[in-house]
C-alpha cells in the first residue's frame, strides 16, 4: 500500500474525492475540525490522519508513519539517546500547512511538536508521543530589496543560509555549527561567530511569522505582538511555531577570514587558560577574533592516554592582524598546528563545525552537562582535564567519544543590548563550557558516563563559587533548573508564564525546557 500523501496530481484527486465522498455518506456539512474533539486518540492511525488531514496540505506535504521509507530519516535525531515518540509525521511543504496541521491536531486531541534539524539536546523531549511537524523543506531565503534583511523560512540551517548569503556578498548571525537550525538556536538566543559585530541570532530578528497553538497565523515583531516578540526571543520554543522570520543580514565587508589551530600537551593547560583569560579580558575580546573554541579530547596519533588541548581561533580578516593578536598563543609551544585564510563558509569545516565533521553526525548517545562561565578558572580546569584522563584509564570505552568543549566568541555587540528588552537572560555570560560525551549504543555504562558528567558539573560550579549557576537554554540537558535557564530575576520567569497563559493556555508548546510544567 502506497502510505504517502507527497501528491502528484493524481493520488491528490483519488484522496480528496475520497474524503469528500466519506464527508457526504456521514450526512454532516459541519468539516470535522471545527466540532469539538469527542475523544482522546491513543494511537493514530497513520492511513486515516492522510486521508482527513492530506488533501488539506499543499501539494509537496507528505504524511507518513513508522512503517514509511522515509519515516527513520525523518526522526533521526543527533541525540539517539532522546526518545520522543512519533507516531506520524506531517512534513510541510508550504508554511500555510502549519496552522492547518495544528487545527487538525487541536480537533482530534493529538499532541505535536515542530522538527527542524533533529539537533535538540535537552531529554524534555522525550515525553513527547504524537505527530511530528516536520519544517525541513521550508528553506527559501529571500534577500529583501534594501538588502539590509531577508525573509528566511522556518526549516533553514546554518549551512544553507551562510553559503547562499556568502555568495550574495552578506552574512548573517547563525549558529557555528552548518548542521543546526536557524531557528532552533535563535528562538534560544543564538550564539555563532558573528554575534561580537552583530550580536546573537535573537537579536537580528525583526519580525516572525508564527502559528499559535490555537492553529492562528499571526506577525510577531516590535509593533504586532511586542509582548510576544520579548519572549520568543530567548523562551521562543514555548510559544509557537515559526514558519519564517525577517533577520538583520549584513555586508560581508572581507573576503577570508583567517584560522588558526593549535594543539597543545596538557603540560601547557595554566598558560593556555592564562593566555585565554588575558585574551577575553572579561569580556573584551577583540570583536574581529569572532570565535576561539577548544576542547579537551583523545588525538589517538598523539596520545591514546593523555587528552590533548585542542583550540581553533576565527578571525574576520587577514592574518597579519589576526597573528598580531595570536601572538601569547603562538609563544605557546604547540604539537601541531596549522593555520590559513579561507572564505567564511569555509571556516566551519576547518574547525570541525562543517556538515560533514563529526560533530554534526546524527546517532550516537550522549552524556554531558553544561555551563555558562564569565572567566576559565585554571585551577577548576586543571581538575576537570586530571578527572578526564583518570576516567578513559577506568572506562577505557570513553576515550573516544569525551570533549570538553570551551566556546569564546566577542561579545561587543551581544552586550550592548539591554537585557530586559527580551527573554535572553544571559549577556552577562562569555564563555559556554560543555562536556560531551558520545557513545554508541550498546557498549557503555550509561550510569558511569552520567556520574562523570555530574562531577564536571560540580567542578565547574565550584570553580565559580560566588556566582549563581547560568545555562544556555539550547546547550540544557533537561536537568538544569528553571532559573539558571531563563534567568534568576524572578521577574523573567513571572513574565513567561504570564504570557504563556495569554498565547497558549493549554501548554501545547511543552517538550523544550518547557517552564509550565
Ligand atoms: C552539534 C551541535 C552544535 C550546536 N552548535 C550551536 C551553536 O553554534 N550555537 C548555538 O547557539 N547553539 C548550538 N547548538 C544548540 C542548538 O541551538 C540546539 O540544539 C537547537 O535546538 C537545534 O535546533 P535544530 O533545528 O537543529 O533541532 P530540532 O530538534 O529540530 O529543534 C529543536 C527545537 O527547536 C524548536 N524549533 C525548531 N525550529 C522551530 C521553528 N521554526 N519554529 C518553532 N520552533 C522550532 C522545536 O521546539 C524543537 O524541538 C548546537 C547543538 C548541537 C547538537
Ligand atoms: C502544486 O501546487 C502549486 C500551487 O501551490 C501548483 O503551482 C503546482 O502546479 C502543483 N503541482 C502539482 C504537481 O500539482
Ligand atoms: C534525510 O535525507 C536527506 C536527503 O537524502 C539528507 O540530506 C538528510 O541529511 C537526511 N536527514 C537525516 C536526519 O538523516
Ligand atoms: C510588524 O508586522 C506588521 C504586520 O505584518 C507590519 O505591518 C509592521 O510593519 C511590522 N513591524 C515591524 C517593525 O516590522
Ligand atoms: C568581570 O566583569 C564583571 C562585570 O562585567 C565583574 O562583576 C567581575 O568581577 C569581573 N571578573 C573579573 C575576574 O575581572
Ligand atoms: C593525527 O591525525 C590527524 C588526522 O587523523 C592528522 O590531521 C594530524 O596531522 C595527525 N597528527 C600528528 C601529530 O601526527
Ligand atoms: C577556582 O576554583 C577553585 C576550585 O573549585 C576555587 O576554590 C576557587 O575559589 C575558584 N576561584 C575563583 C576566583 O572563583
């Protein structure tokens, strides 16, 4: 049987004839989505949501469940850990499919949950059990004539967005890494390597389409919806779905930017974090240097034993400036290094952030935790990477699937912001610190892999005695608590929920950090 709703012309007649036929033998001209839901579905039925809901949808929608080709690719997640539970999928083919999805869902008492990329961390989503709004193929871009903004659709990524603005002579604030949503980072805030010049994701949207759980389009912006526009910019993932957005964009102004990698030996761990915090200068990073990101990992060609220091640093320019500033680091013997000066698009791939690197590798099972940090604390860093290597020594296993992740960017233009103008908490923030640790399935001791992630937690917070401890709501494992997510002012929290009882009443926009539980 041929399970899918992706209509040519044909299927597209025998569907809505059917439906319509079934709608004349019942007797009823009330269309069923506007007649109360008269039960709770336990289990859908795939072929009957695509014979009721499909002849609705645009006519490169498809809907399908988990006996359907295309339903493993569909629900892949970059986190195989995550275990929401799709029983369908309705993959979109226009935006207008969306509000006509949601009316379905509200109608038939079915619960859903808005899919971009799959790269969501947090284990909240694994409560979910329902349908799938599949955005991947809404990806259009469309630079707007005073070339200061484009209109962006729902499912675009990093990747896609920064090569076709690239070629067009602009750039845009995304997320650093290629694979990941533009959306789903910058509902969140959105940290990438622009956000020193231009700021976080959240703060270059201008305007946003959205589909509320009560299935109603509406415009979000600084006029229509302000209320809302403050929250979706920091707690966004809570309150609809975004079928397209207007962003900022920005001229290009050079044409390389230079990299440069080093790798160190963990005999060099205080002077590189002395170097790294001399560098930020509590939060005065040279606003060019747009990333510097390194981590703590096994180089196996190195040492199978001892993780390395393993740092990559973004510069929009040439390399005369950028070595200028590079200068404490390169006084740092390095075991291998390299350096050179590409088109942007470019960089990601040479700092391991490229669709194809690793990191964006759907499937495997993570374990981790995170934290904000205002400064390293060395010797909070020296424990964390002694901790490491007396780990992989125990759980042999580990070794290679463990990073420490310590993320830098400039922050001239993320600060500049006033805090209270959205639901982004953090600007006070630089660096996000996160520990991965990547296993595949079947060959690992799930309770050792969280134990060490508490422990690198507890070591971070300790090494930050005198601060409350701050998460990035898109780095969240589902653990952390509500304030240290959305902000510690209790103001920030109060005003969330208020507008959650205004815009969705019954929580429907739940699976995310949700903060109605
Ligand atoms: C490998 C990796 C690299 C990362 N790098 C960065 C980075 O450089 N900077 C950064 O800020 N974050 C980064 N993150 C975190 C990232 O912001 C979140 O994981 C984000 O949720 C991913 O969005 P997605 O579309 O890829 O995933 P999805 O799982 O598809 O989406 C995550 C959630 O976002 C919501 N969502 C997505 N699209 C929409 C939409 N159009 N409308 C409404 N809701 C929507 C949904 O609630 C969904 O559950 C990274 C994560 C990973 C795994
Ligand atoms: C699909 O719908 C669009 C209008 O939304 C139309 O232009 C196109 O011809 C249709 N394609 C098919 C195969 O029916
Ligand atoms: C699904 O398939 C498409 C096309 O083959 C591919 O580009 C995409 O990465 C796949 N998605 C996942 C989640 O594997
Ligand atoms: C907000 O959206 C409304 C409705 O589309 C539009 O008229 C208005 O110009 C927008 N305001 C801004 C600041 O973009
Ligand atoms: C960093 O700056 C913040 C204010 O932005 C200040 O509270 C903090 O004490 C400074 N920390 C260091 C180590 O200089
Ligand atoms: C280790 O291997 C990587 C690729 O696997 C290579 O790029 C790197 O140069 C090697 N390093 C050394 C020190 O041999
Ligand atoms: C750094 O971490 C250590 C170990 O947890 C802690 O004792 C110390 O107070 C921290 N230093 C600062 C400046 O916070």
């Amino acid at each position: 049987m041929n399970s899918t709703t992706s209509m040519n012309r044909f299927s597209c007649l025998a569907i809505c004839g059917l439906a319509l036929l079934q709608t004349l033998v019942a007797g009823i001209n009330v269309p069923y989505y506007f007649q109360p839901a008269p039960f709770t579905r336990r289990d859908l039925s795939v072929t009957k949501v695509q014979r009721e809901l499909g002849p609705l949808l645009s006519n490169t929608s498809a809907i399908f469940g988990p006996s359907d080709a295309r339903y493993d690719n569909a629900t892949e997640r970059w986190d195989a850990f995550l275990t929401p539970d799709v029983e369908i999928v309705a993959r979109v083919g226009q935006e207008s499919d969306v509000s006509i999805i949601v009316k379905y869902c509200n109608a038939n008492s079915i619960d859903f949950m808005a899919v971009n990329r799959g790269h969501a961390i947090t284990s909240t989503i694994s409560s979910f059990k329902g349908l799938q709004i599949d955005l991947g193929l809404l990806q259009a871009i469309d630079i707007q004539l005073d070339a200061k903004s484009a209109w962006l659709q729902g499912g675009t990524y990093g990747g896609l967005v920064v090569d076709y603005l690239w070629d067009k002579g602009y750039v845009a604030t995304t997320g650093s890494c290629a694979c990941i949503g533009l959306m789903g980072p910058g509902l969140g805030g959105g940290h990438g390597r622009y956000q020193g010049l231009y700021g976080l994701v959240s703060d270059n949207i201008i305007s946003l389409n959205v589909v509320l759980a009560d299935a109603s389009a509406i415009t979000v912006n600084s006029t229509s919806n302000p209320d809302l526009f403050w929250a979706m910019r920091g707690a966004g993932h809570n309150f609809g779905i975004v079928t397209s957005f207007q962003l900022q964009i920005h001229p290009r102004l050079v044409d390389t930017w230079h990299y440069h990698n080093y790798v160190w030996t963990q005999d060099k761990l205080e002077q590189v974090f002395e170097a790294l915090n001399a560098f930020h200068g509590n939060g005065t990073t040279p606003v060019l240097m747009g990333s510097n990101a390194g981590q703590f990992a096994i180089v196996p060609n190195i040492s199978e034993t001892e993780a390395m220091l393993i740092w990559g640093f973004g510069y929009a320019g040439p390399a005369a400036d950028a070595e200028k500033l590079l200068e404490p680091f390169n006084a740092i013997s390095a075991v291998s290094e390299e350096s050179g000066d590409v088109p942007f698009p470019e960089i990601a791939h040479l700092q391991g952030t490229g669709l194809e690197d690793a990191t964006c590798q759907d499937g495997s099972s993570y374990a981790g935790s995170t934290l904000y940090s205002l400064v390293y604390n060395v010797t909070a860093e020296r424990q964390i990477y002694n901790l490491f290597n007396e780990k992989i020594a125990l759980y042999p296993e580990f070794a290679a699937g463990a990073s420490f992740l310590h993320e830098g960017y400039s922050d001239q233009a993320v600060v500049a912001v006033d805090p209270a103008s959205s639901a982004f908490p953090h600007r006070d923030e630089h660096h996000l610190l996160y520990f991965l640790l990547a296993m595949d399935k079947g060959s690992y001791s799930t309770d050792a892999a969280w134990q060490w992630a508490a422990e690198v937690r507890d070591i971070w917070a300790a090494g930050q005695p005198t601060r409350l401890p701050a998460t990035y709501v898109n780095y969240a494992l589902g653990s952390e608590s509500l304030e240290s997510i959305y902000g510690d002012e209790p103001w920030r929290l109060e005003r969330l929920r208020s507008l959650k009882a205004k815009y969705d009443p019954d929580n429907r926009f739940r699976y995310y950090n949700p903060f109605v539980l």
